[in-house]
C-alpha cells in the first residue's frame, strides 16, 4: 500500500468561468430590467402576510406544561 507522501500531487487546475450569462456570466442591462420586472410583477400577485399558523392555535394549559 502506497503512503500519502509517497502520491505525487497534480497541481490545481484554474477553472474558468464561462461568459454566457445562463451559466453564470455577466448579465446584459436588458436582462437585469428584465429579471427586475419578472419579479416586481410576481410580488404584485403574491400575498404577503405575517401571520402564522400557529397564531390561531390553543396552547397548552399552564398546569399542563408544568408538569
């Protein structure tokens, strides 16, 4: 069996990013605007609330819980 100093190591190769902006790249103006208003125009239809659930829940009776 081979020991870890015994391994040569491969030097890390550099990854490089690509351009295109589907995998990460730089974003066009016209798609940030575009990417802005998807979300403004998702928000508008989306209900924002902050209640919980739970709020409308009983919760246990002070005895209860002490013991």
């Amino acid at each position: 069996m081979e020991t870890l100093s015994s391994i040569q190591q491969v030097p890390a190769q550099p990854v490089k990013k690509p351009d295109h902006p589907q995998f990460g790249g730089q974003k066009s103006e016209f798609e940030i605007n575009k990417q802005q208003e998807i979300q403004k125009s998702v928000s508008a239809r989306m209900e924002f609330t902050t209640k919980l659930e739970q709020d409308d829940m009983e919760g246990v009776d002070e005895n209860e819980w002490q013991e």
